[in-house]
C-alpha cells in the first residue's frame, strides 16, 4: 500500500512504527533501519511503515543536478513490503518541506498528522528547515510528544560503510558486482518497452529499448544482464547502454538483447538487472564488424551468467 504524507493517515495505520529516510537504493545500511522499524512493530503489535522522499531533496535544491537515482518509487514499493512493511509512505518534497523547522516535522506532521508511535532512523539522518534536525532533535520533540525513537549505526561491508554514493561510485566505474554487493541484489533498471528503429532485428540481434529516465547512468557500454517480464519470467541477455555511436543520431537508451526469446514486448514493463561489464561503448566501421562483436559479446555474457 503507498500512502502519501499529504493525506490523512488511514485510521488502521495509525500508532505505527515509522522507519524514516530517503532509503534510494535500499542497501544493506538501508535495510537495517528498516529491519530495526520493522521489528519493534511486530513486538509492540503495530503497523511498519517504511517512508521515503520523492522527489529526492537534491532535486529541489538542485534541479539541474545529473540523473542519479538508484530506484524508482515502483522499485522502491515492491522492496519495501518484501521487507515487511505494511506500507510505504511517501513525502512530497517541495518548497513547504524544505522551510518546515525541524521542530514541526516531528510534532505536527510525524506525530499529529500521520500518528506515529515511533521512528526508527539512521544516525547520520537530517531533516527539516537548513537540516536543522538530527537524531537527538528527533528523540528530544520527540520526548515531548509520546514518538519514542531510535537511531540504527552505520553498517559496512569489506570495511567501508554502506552508503548510495559508494553503490552510484562503482557504477560509473563499471562496476555492477559491488554495487548488487552492497544493494543485496543487482542494480536494475525498470521502465516500459519502447519502439526503436528496428535496426537490431535487421541484424539478428532484436532489442528491447528502454529509456533510462531518472536513473543514474552507470558506466557506457556492454554489461551481461538478466530481464524480469511482466509475467514473471527471468531471461538471460546482452546489453548496450549508451548512446550507440555507430548509429546516428546518438540517442541514450538502454538496450537489451535477450538470448533465446521471441515474443513483443513493447509497451510492457520489464526490469533489466546488471550483472559483469563486458566492455565500453565503441564504434564500429559498419554492421559486420557490429555483428561479429555482438556474437563475442554474447557469447561471453552467456559463459557470465552460466
């Protein structure tokens, strides 16, 4: 279920625990707050919500900022309640959230209007008017208001702590195998099927093409991936990301080639998940030297995903 902040809170989720953050991604650091709300809910015998921020505060204050999301709202949903809550629920972030003291976001909004018995939050968590809130302005208005909170550390992997700008540093390095390391699961693109040119069924190599939206852009070029389809179904592929300079003019677009299918898929939503980098972008003098390099390419995805 996806509520929004801006609404009245449905009475049978009110008294909930509330796991607060942006939560882009979901990693492992995310998923210990989330665990932590998620526990303390089932104990008291409350509802678990796990909330969220859309858009992203760096899209207000920074609206010409690169693409650099890591799941959409959709992706985020289904994460969620995979993760047991009983809800999502979404702050608007707009002009009137950002000059909300941080005083009120924690009294008016997250006590009076939504009715939460709890939140649970990471401790480098910041909130309110020029960030003025933290963990101990949450715990302390908090106090005053019956919100009993907590604050979940930092988690690391391999030493380093888990964070969304480690998981965006290693794709754009080309690196999808530490990026699903700390996510849990590999990055992965979703959106609807689109219509292209067509040139990839003249070659033999029909694609699926995709636009890449607000998602951060990993690294251009080759990756093995696998496709979950609207049914269900999990294929195994070849992708190009990029904006395929051999073909004029460049357009960026995410385009998968899944092994062994037939079918149409456009119009429908499929999520294209990224699992080795094979290679970056080139250009090819002509559709031979593409093909012969497409075959390669497939055939090492193939050995990849074995």
């Amino acid at each position: 279920m996806r509520l929004h902040a801006s609404q009245p809170m449905p009475e049978a989720l009110r008294g909930a625990v509330i796991a607060l953050g942006n939560f882009d991604g979901f990693h492992l650091g995310h998923q210990a707050v989330a665990g932590e709300a998620v526990r303390w809910a089932r104990e008291q015998g409350r509802p678990a919500i796990i909330a969220t921020f859309d858009p992203h505060p760096v899209r207000h204050f920074k609206p010409d900022a690169p693409p650099f999301r890591l799941t959409t709202l959709d992706q985020r949903e289904a994460l969620f309640t995979a993760a047991g809550a009983d809800a999502m629920l979404v702050f608007g972030f707009d002009a009137a959230m950002a000059a909300m003291p941080a005083d009120a976001f924690v009294r008016d909004l997250l006590s009076a209007r939504l009715g939460a018995a709890a939140v649970v939050t990471g401790e480098d968590f910041t909130f309110g008017r020029a960030r003025g809130g933290n963990v101990g302005v949450l715990a302390d208005v908090g106090a005053g208001c019956g919100l009993a909170t907590r604050a979940v550390g930092p988690v690391t992997l391999e030493s380093e702590v888990v964070s969304s700008s480690r998981i965006r540093e290693a794709l754009v390095a080309g690196d999808p195998q530490t990026a699903a390391r700390l996510l849990t699961r590999p990055f992965a693109i979703r959106g609807p099927v689109q219509h292209g040119d067509k040139v990839g069924r003249t070659i033999n190599f029909p694609t699926a093409n995709l636009d890449i939206s607000s998602y951060l852009r990993p690294r251009y070029g080759i990756y093995a991936v696998t496709g979950r389809l609207a049914d269900g179904r999990v294929l195994q592929g070849a992708a190009n990301i990029g904006i395929r300079p051999t073909f004029d003019p460049p357009k960026e677009l995410l385009e998968p080639h899944f092994f062994d299918f037939s079918g149409d898929l456009y119009g429908q939503e499929i999520e294209v998940a990224f699992h080795h980098f094979l290679r970056g972008e080139a250009k090819f003098d002509g559709l031979d030297a593409l093909v012969s390099q497409m075959e390669r390419d497939c055939a090492e995805a193939r050995r990849l995903l074995g």
